[in-house]
C-alpha cells in the first residue's frame, strides 16, 4: 500500500520582473504558474494543483484528476488531497 501526496499551493507576490503566481508543492516537487486574471483566487490554486497532479498522472482512466478534496489553509494558501489512490 502507497500513500498519494497531498498538495499545497501558495500566492507568490509580483515582483519588479515577475507578475503574480501560483506555486503548487508536493513531496515530488513542485510547478509555478502565472497569476490568470480570469480565475478568482481559489480557481488560481486549484488550476496550479491540477497542473501538478497532471504532471505526476495523479489522474483516473478519464484522464481527469482522481477523487480529491481541496480547500483553504489556515494563514494563507491551500491544499488538494487524495480521496482514493
């Protein structure tokens, strides 16, 4: 038996030569994405999550992400966790 990562994301601040962007965490690693002004904030997080979970093939025979729960963190930030494996 295996344990799935959880994943954890982060608002990282623009700077002078950088725009707004999301950073996605797991054990394995990590990816950053720009800041999309078409999602809301917790689209933002969700969208740099599934961009990781897709990269690890953290998905079902449909393709789409396996049964997962995603919410806000306390402090900022927010995490995707795996329902099944």
């Amino acid at each position: 038996m295996y344990a799935l990562q959880a994943i954890t994301t982060k608002y990282l601040a623009p700077t002078d030569s950088r725009g707004a962007r999301i950073k996605a965490t797991a054990a394995c690693g990590s990816i950053t994405a720009p800041w999309n002004h078409a999602l809301n904030a917790g689209e933002n997080h969700y969208a740099a999550a599934r961009q990781l979970a897709g990269q690890n093939d953290w998905t079902d025979d449909t393709g789409d992400i396996r049964p997962h729960a995603f919410g806000a963190l306390p402090g900022g930030g927010y995490v995707l966790a795996f329902l099944t494996r």
